[in-house]
C-alpha cells in the first residue's frame, strides 16, 4: 500500500501516479551539481537509460535535460535538420501537428502524411511518400497522446533503411517509453524522445532522449550552427558524456532531485526483464479495452494493433458528455482525462494505464477506476 496521502487516483495519458519510493528521492537534501555524489548518481541514471532504451551501443548518447518532453522536438530541429530541409511527419493525432510546428519553426520543411482519426498511415503511404523525396529524417509518434493510436516502429524502421537508408528515424516516445516495446538497437531507431512524467514514473520536468551514433554523426556534419543555444548539443553532448564518465562538467544546472527521482524509477524498472514490463502493460491493456467494451464503449482505434497499451481512448456514449461524466468520476476519487484531438475533443475520453499503477496491482488502481466508470456511466444515464 502506499504511504502518500489520499487523493484521487490520477489516471490519466501523463502524468502518472508515482511509487512512494519516487516522491520520496524528490526530498533529497540539496546537493552540488558538479559534486561527487551527484555526479555518481547523474552517471548511473545515464547507463540505467541505456537498460531503458535496450542500447549496448558505445557510439549511442543517452541525454537528460530539464524540461519538458517538448524539448525534445526543439532538440531535433535544431541539430539535426538544416533549414530547408525535408522531414516526413507521419501523423496519428494531435502531436504530429506540433513537432511539424517545431520543425517548421527551425526551418526545415516537414511534410505530413495523414491517416482518418483513430489510425494511422500505412506502410504502403509511407513507402510512397519515401521513395518521392530525399528526406532528412521521418518523424514517428509512437503513442499519440490525443488518440491513443500506436505506430508500429519497428516496421517503419525496417521501411526507411530499405527505402530511404539515409534518412534518419526518429521516434517521439513521451507517452510510450516504459510501457511499450522499444528495442534502440535491434531496430535501427536514431533519436528516441520522451519525457518524465509519463510511464517512466517521475514527476514532470526531464526532457529525455537517446541518439544514436549515426545521427551525433549527422549532427557534427551540419554546414550551419544550431538553430538554438539551449538545446544545442553542441553544448549538452560533452555534458552528458562526462557525466556518464562520472566527471563534473557545467553547461545549465540541473535538478538533482528530478535525477534522484529519475535515478529510483530506472533502478525499479530495470530491476525485472523490460519485456516482462511490455508484457504487463499489453496485459492490463487488453483488460482494460475488453472491460470497456463489456460497457458498450467503442474506442476511437477499432483495429487491435493500432492500440497503444499504456492509454485507451474511448468514445462517450450516446447522450453522455464529459462534463457530465468526469465529476462524477472524481467524486469516486478517479481521475480521467477528456478529448484532446481538436476534431473530435467533445466526443471522447482518455484512460491511462501506465507505470505503477499496472506493475503494483495491490494498489488497485485499475480495478478502483473501472468500477468508478462502470458507475458514472450509470449515473449519466439516470
């Protein structure tokens, strides 16, 4: 049972509910971050990221940088793509549109290939849109947030070598690394980006990532400076490496408490196979879809491998609004997220499922949230 005190149960896409464990690294005593200790601790959480990612790699870089998973889409505009370049954004809701944003903000020139809601571009489109231009890199939301639809990463990787060798792959995993399959290596993927707050388990503030040799490569390669002084890796690149080096270096100070934090979930997560972890969540996933559609809710991703594991998203029933719905919810101490894709925002709501709420089931997470439901849809209907 956990020792924190009694709130509503937090089940939304991110953040997540977090171990006791986790909160209580956040109260570490301040350190110096340019000390030994700290240092130590930096260096070990960079080589347990590596454990996360699947990576046994040398030439691969694991970064940690405060802020946000956002950060990340301002690290690769700026560092890997040149102004005028073309980049593929493949799109499955909400959040191609904005990493196409980012990009397009740099200067790149991203182009979008889009699927209906709720689905995702085929490898046939893909391998269309790849052979009709020389992109620098394809952009990959793993789990878009907003719809709850999952891209198969690994075939689209094997597509782009086939196709494409040369363009870089990319995959946005905020809401997807620590609860879905993701093999850096084995599956050739060049730039995974994530965030804290999400199945990793930590509260909100890290922007994380792991870049492979060949895109460092593409990097030192560029004919122009970054586009950015903050996230340049011209800056942070020799941080991180010193870092796992256990050597002190400075470029921004960083949160000693958010690596803690970040330090006692990697050591959690990596404390069991990860395919053990990816099993649990398909698991729970499945569960969770089917107990939905025993309540007659249709999700937004009616094809079985497009759904992510780590969220549901599913459409409100006829007559039912989320305004109506949510409340209800939170007064049975369960918290669910609304619709967030700007088409459909009213028509849908998002269930997360994800971290120690699906690998700690005496804590009951998910049993409390579906009988919640269960019973707010009663009531709606009343």
């Amino acid at each position: 049972m956990s020792t924190q005190a009694a709130h509503p149960t937090l089940l939304i896409p991110g953040p997540i509910e977090f171990d006791d464990a986790v909160l209580n690294a956040m109260s570490h005593p301040s350190q110096s971050h340019v000390g030994a200790p700290f240092v130590n601790t930096f260096g070990e959480t960079l080589k347990l990221l590596r454990k996360l990612f699947l990576s046994s790699d040398p030439t691969a870089q694991p970064l940690v940088v405060s802020g946000s998973g956002t950060l990340g889409w301002d690290f690769v505009a700026a560092n890997l793509v040149e102004p005028g370049e073309d980049v593929l954004v493949l799109h499955t809701g909400y959040f191609a549109d904005s990493f196409a944003d980012a990009l397009d903000t740099y200067g790149a020139v991203p182009t979008q290939l889009k699927a209906p809601i709720g689905s995702r571009p085929t490898l046939e489109m893909i391998e269309e849109a790849l052979k009709a231009k020389n992109y620098k890199a394809i952009t990959i939301t793993h789990t878009d947030t907003s719809t709850g639809v999952l891209s198969d990463i690994k075939a689209i990787s094997e597509l782009t070598y086939r196709v494409s060798p040369n363009t870089l792959v990319v995959v946005d995993g905020v809401c997807s690394v620590g609860c879905e399959e993701i093999r850096f290596d084995d599956w050739g993927i060049d730039v995974v980006l994530t965030a804290s707050q999400k199945a990793i388990g930590v509260p909100a503030g890290l922007c994380i990532m792991i870049m492979s040799g060949r895109s460092i490569q593409t990097f030192e390669a560029r004919k122009c400076k970054p586009g950015s002084y903050f996230a340049s890796f011209a800056n942070w690149l020799p941080i991180m490496r010193n870092y796992e080096a256990k050597k002190p270096s400075y470029f921004a100070t960083p949160s000693p408490q958010l690596i803690h934090a970040l330090h006692t979930s990697l050591i959690q997560i990596t404390s069991v196979p990860m395919e053990q972890r990816f099993a649990k969540h398909r698991e729970v996933s499945r569960y969770v879809k089917n107990s939905l559609a025993e309540m007659g809710l249709k999700q937004l991703t009616s094809e079985e491998a497009c759904q992510a594991n780590g969220m549901t998203a599913a459409f409100l029933p006829e007559g039912v609004t989320a305004p109506e719905l949510l409340p209800k919810l939170l007064s049975k101490g369960v918290i669910f997220a609304g619709g967030l894709h700007k088409e459909i925002a009213t028509k849908y709501f998002r269930f997360g499922h994800m971290g120690v709420s699906v690998t700690n089931g005496e804590l009951g997470h998910i049993e409390k949230a579906l009988a919640a439901l269960k019973e707010s849809l009663e009531a709606c209907k009343k």
